[in-house]
C-alpha cells in the first residue's frame, strides 16, 4: 500500500522552501508542513514541461496539486495549458523553469533527445520526476540517469511514462511465467507493427512561426532547419513526425518498444544483456530503421536459465508456435516460449497455449487470490502518491533506465552491424570500440546533460 497523503515525505526542497516561505509571509512547521493562503495543505509544486500533446494527458491528473510552472518552446501551446493553469509562471527554456525555486517535482513530456536533460537537472536540484517514454536517447545517458536516480532513491520518486504497466495482464502474464505455467523459459519475444518510412531530415521550408522558439526545440541535437513536418501531427501524436530521426527520437524500439518490452521486462526481471545483435533496413545515417529485429542475451538467474529476449519491428515478426495462431493481427505483442507451452500476450489480454503431448498443466498451480500481484491503480496517480510518501513506484528510473538501456543498445548493435558483447557493470562494450563511440552523443554548444 501505498503512504496516504497524511504521511507525505519530507522533500529535498525542505531547506528553500523555509526561506521563500519566509519571504511569502508563509509559517513552516517544523514538519515541514506549510500552511498560509497561498499553500494549501499536502500539495506538491509540480512544473509541466513540454506542456501541451502529451502534456494534456496530465492536466487532470496534476491539476489536484500546485501548478506553478509552465514550459513550452511554443508559446501557443503556453498560452492553451495556462488557461487550465492560471497560476502557474510560463518559460519557454526548461532550464529557466527549473531555476523557479518552489518547484517538487517535474512532469517531462517534451521531446525524447531532451528526456535526459530534463530529467537530469530536475533530479540534480532534488525535484521528483515523471518522465515520458523512452526515457532516454542514447545508452550513456539512460545509465546516468539510472545511476543519479539510484543515488537518490531515498529522496526522490521517478516515474516513466509506460503507463500500459497498470493493466492487469501485465501482473498475470509475469505470474503465469514465473510460475511456471509454460515449463522453463526458454526465450521471448515482443514486436510492434509501427511503419513511418522517411528518406532523411526534412528540408528546409519557411520560417518558423513566431510562437515558436525552434532553437530551443532544436535543443542539445545538431542543429536541422525548420520544416512544418515536425510539428504538424494532431496532439499527443505528434512524435510521430519527428522520433524516427536519429538525433530527436530512436524510432519504434524507443517509442512502442517502451511499452511493448515492458510486458516482457515485468515478467523476466532482467537485468543487463552480455550481448546484443541486430539486423534490419540498411543504415540511413538521418533516420533510424523501420524494420529491425534485435536480440540480447540474458544470463541465467535465480528462478531461469540463460534466454534470449528479441525485439521485432516495422514488418519483422517472431514465428508463429502454431499455424492456428496469426501473430500479425497482434499489433504491439509479446510472446514467452517455454519447455511446455507458448504464452502470447498484448497489452490487454493473454493467451496460453500448453505446446507438448506431456504440457498436461499437472505441473502448474495457479496462485490464490491472495497471492496475485496487486493491481498498482492509477499510474500517473502512483507517481504523485509516492512525491507524498513512500518514494515507490512500479516503473522508477531504476527499472525503465535498465530496460531503456537494453532497447538502445540493440540500436547500437544494429549501426555496427555485428553482434557485440555488453559489460553491464562498467557500461562498456567490450569486443567492438566503433560500438563504443555510439554508446554516447556529441551535444550541441552550451547544452550540458548533467547540470
Ligand atoms: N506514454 C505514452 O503513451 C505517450 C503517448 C504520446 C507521446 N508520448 C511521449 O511524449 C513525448 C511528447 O510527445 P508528443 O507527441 O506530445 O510530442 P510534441 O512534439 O507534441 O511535444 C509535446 C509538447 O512539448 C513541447 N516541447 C517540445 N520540445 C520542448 C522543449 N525542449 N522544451 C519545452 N517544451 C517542448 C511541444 O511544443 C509540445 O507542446 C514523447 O517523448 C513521446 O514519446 C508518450
């Protein structure tokens, strides 16, 4: 269970928040515990950055809480989320915003090569973080990120947006694999059917629109011209017109793989491959593949042998375990194989499939009700909980890091082009320096990732 509001956590901001409260004419009890007109009680100071699309799939959820800060390169959409938040003070560079020294804790819903900046310098000033998915753009900066959280994981509460991990087949699917429902776990795959094929960046084409601040969208990547292609997708979509770009986004891996590898990952607790490989469309330097199959290994654990985990995107799918069983009319799937059977799995939904004479189930005992895993309620609702209380939540940056990791690396093995073996604990490739160099990215002058 998770803390009630009653029993919210004493916050990093503690120290500045006794001395603005002074200058507010505001009383702090030694509690830590504000009260005055302007602090209604138990509420956390929560800054929306990148405030519109995804974005408005919060309003609801924070406007429970203490708006004060507003972020938007596009001052259009400023102006749409104020109307909700008129309380709030508007910026237009998140660096700016995150100066604002009342504010807790942070929700990012910007583009993804700023995940990690933001994210960064959120935690690097004690402000608890919600940050979409994928979490990260490159393998270095989700092990930073990772690593700074698990540093602070006593102060902080993170949260990545893969807000599917509260349906319930997540919690069955993983009991029924843990369980054995299947036999021994042999190997698992997860795919998305996602096809959004560019030639390149886009050209250069006018000027950008006064609204908005398209340096500052450009942000830590190479600098691209201005193109109304990036930005005319309808609200909340609008990744699309610009993740398939190496330097914004990393493609469907990234973006439906967040989600999608996340039944598998619940289920397998895995923790660093010690390889990956992939193959896919040939390498466009400008646009990352639209088809791609990737694979990492996995070694052996407390309750599995060593498996293989493999993504497939973009028209690669696993093979069937049963010609009855059409794989390609599951979109965004999972499928586990094991010594006794087949579990396949969407977001919603499961099916098992007992795959040998001797799979008479007399092995498998389904859990009492007492023994299923809780449903985690609310995902953005959890984060917000955990701000006021225990610090846990169910996708912390601990979890989405190493799983963000993972998918980024097969990207990695993928512009190699061979398979490449992965030291966990230090980070490093350690058979290939050219997969070395891609683990990181050069950024842009003046934009620094851990700040
Ligand atoms: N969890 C989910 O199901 C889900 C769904 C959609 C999008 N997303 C994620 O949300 C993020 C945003 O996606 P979107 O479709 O809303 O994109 P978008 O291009 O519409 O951007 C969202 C908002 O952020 C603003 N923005 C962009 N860069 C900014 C910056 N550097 N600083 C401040 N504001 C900035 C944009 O102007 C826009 O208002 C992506 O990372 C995407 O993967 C997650």
């Amino acid at each position: 269970m998770k803390s009630s509001k009653e029993t919210r956590n004493t916050t990093p901001r503690r120290t500045f928040l006794k001395s603005a409260a002074a200058g507010a004419g505001l009383l702090i009890l030694p509690s830590g515990t504000r009260i005055g007109a302007a602090a209604p009680s138990n509420k956390l100071n929560i800054a929306l950055i990148g405030a519109y699309g995804r974005g408005l799939a919060f309003y609801d959820v924070i406007s429970s809480e203490n708006v004060v800060a507003l972020c938007d390169v596009d001052e259009d959409h400023l102006a749409i989320a104020a109307e909700r938040f008129p309380e709030a003070r508007h910026y237009v560079d998140w660096r700016r915003c995150l100066e604002q020294d009342d504010i807790e804790a942070v929700v990012c819903c910007t583009t993804d090569h700023t995940h990690a900046f933001v994210t960064m310098w959120a935690m690097n000033r004690g402000m608890h973080v919600y940050c979409e998915k994928p979490l990260t753009n490159t393998v270095a900066e989700a092990r930073l990120v990772r690593e700074t959280y698990l540093a602070n994981k006593d102060k902080l509460a993170t949260q990545c947006g893969m807000q599917r991990h509260a349906h319930e087949n997540f919690n069955r699917v993983a009991e029924l694999i843990r369980d054995g429902a299947i036999g021994t776990l042999e190997d698992v795959h997860a795919w998305g059917d996602r096809q959004l094929p560019r030639p390149g960046y886009l050209p250069a084409e006018g000027e950008p629109p006064e609204n908005l601040h398209y340096d500052l969208w450009i942000g830590p990547a190479s600098f691209h011209p201005y193109n109304p292609g990036y930005f005319e997708g309808r609200p909340g979509m609008n990744c699309l017109q610009w993740n398939m770009y190496w330097e914004f986004g990393s493609g469907q891996i990234g973006d439906m793989g967040s989600h999608t590898m996340d039944i598998v990952w619940k289920a397998i607790k895995a923790g660093h491959p010690v390889s990956a490989e992939a193959t896919g469309d040939p390498f466009n330097p400008e646009v990352t593949p639209v088809k791609l199959t990737a694979t990492w290994e996995h070694p052996a654990n407390d309750w599995r042998p060593a498996i293989k985990v493999t993504w497939h995107q973009g028209g690669a799918m696993p093979t069937s375990p049963r010609n009855y069983v059409d794989l390609e009319k599951i979109g965004h799937g999972a499928m586990f194989r094991g010594s006794k059977g087949v579990l396949v799995s969407d977001f919603t939904s499961r099916i098992l499939i007992p795959g040998v004479d001797q799979a008479d189930m007399t092995y498998y005992t389904p859990r009492s009700e007492d023994e299923l895993i809780p449903p985690l309620g609310h995902f953005q609702h959890e984060w917000i909980d955990a701000c006021k209380g225990d610090l846990k939540t169910t996708c912390d940056f601990d979890y989405a890091g190493t799983m963000t990791e993972q998918l980024l690396l097969g990207l990695v093995a993928y512009r190699v082009g061979e398979k490449i073996e992965y030291d966990g604990a230090t980070g490093r490739v350690t058979n290939n320096a050219e997969a070395n160099a891609l683990l990181g990215r050069e950024y842009r002058d003046g934009w620094v990732l851990n700040g």
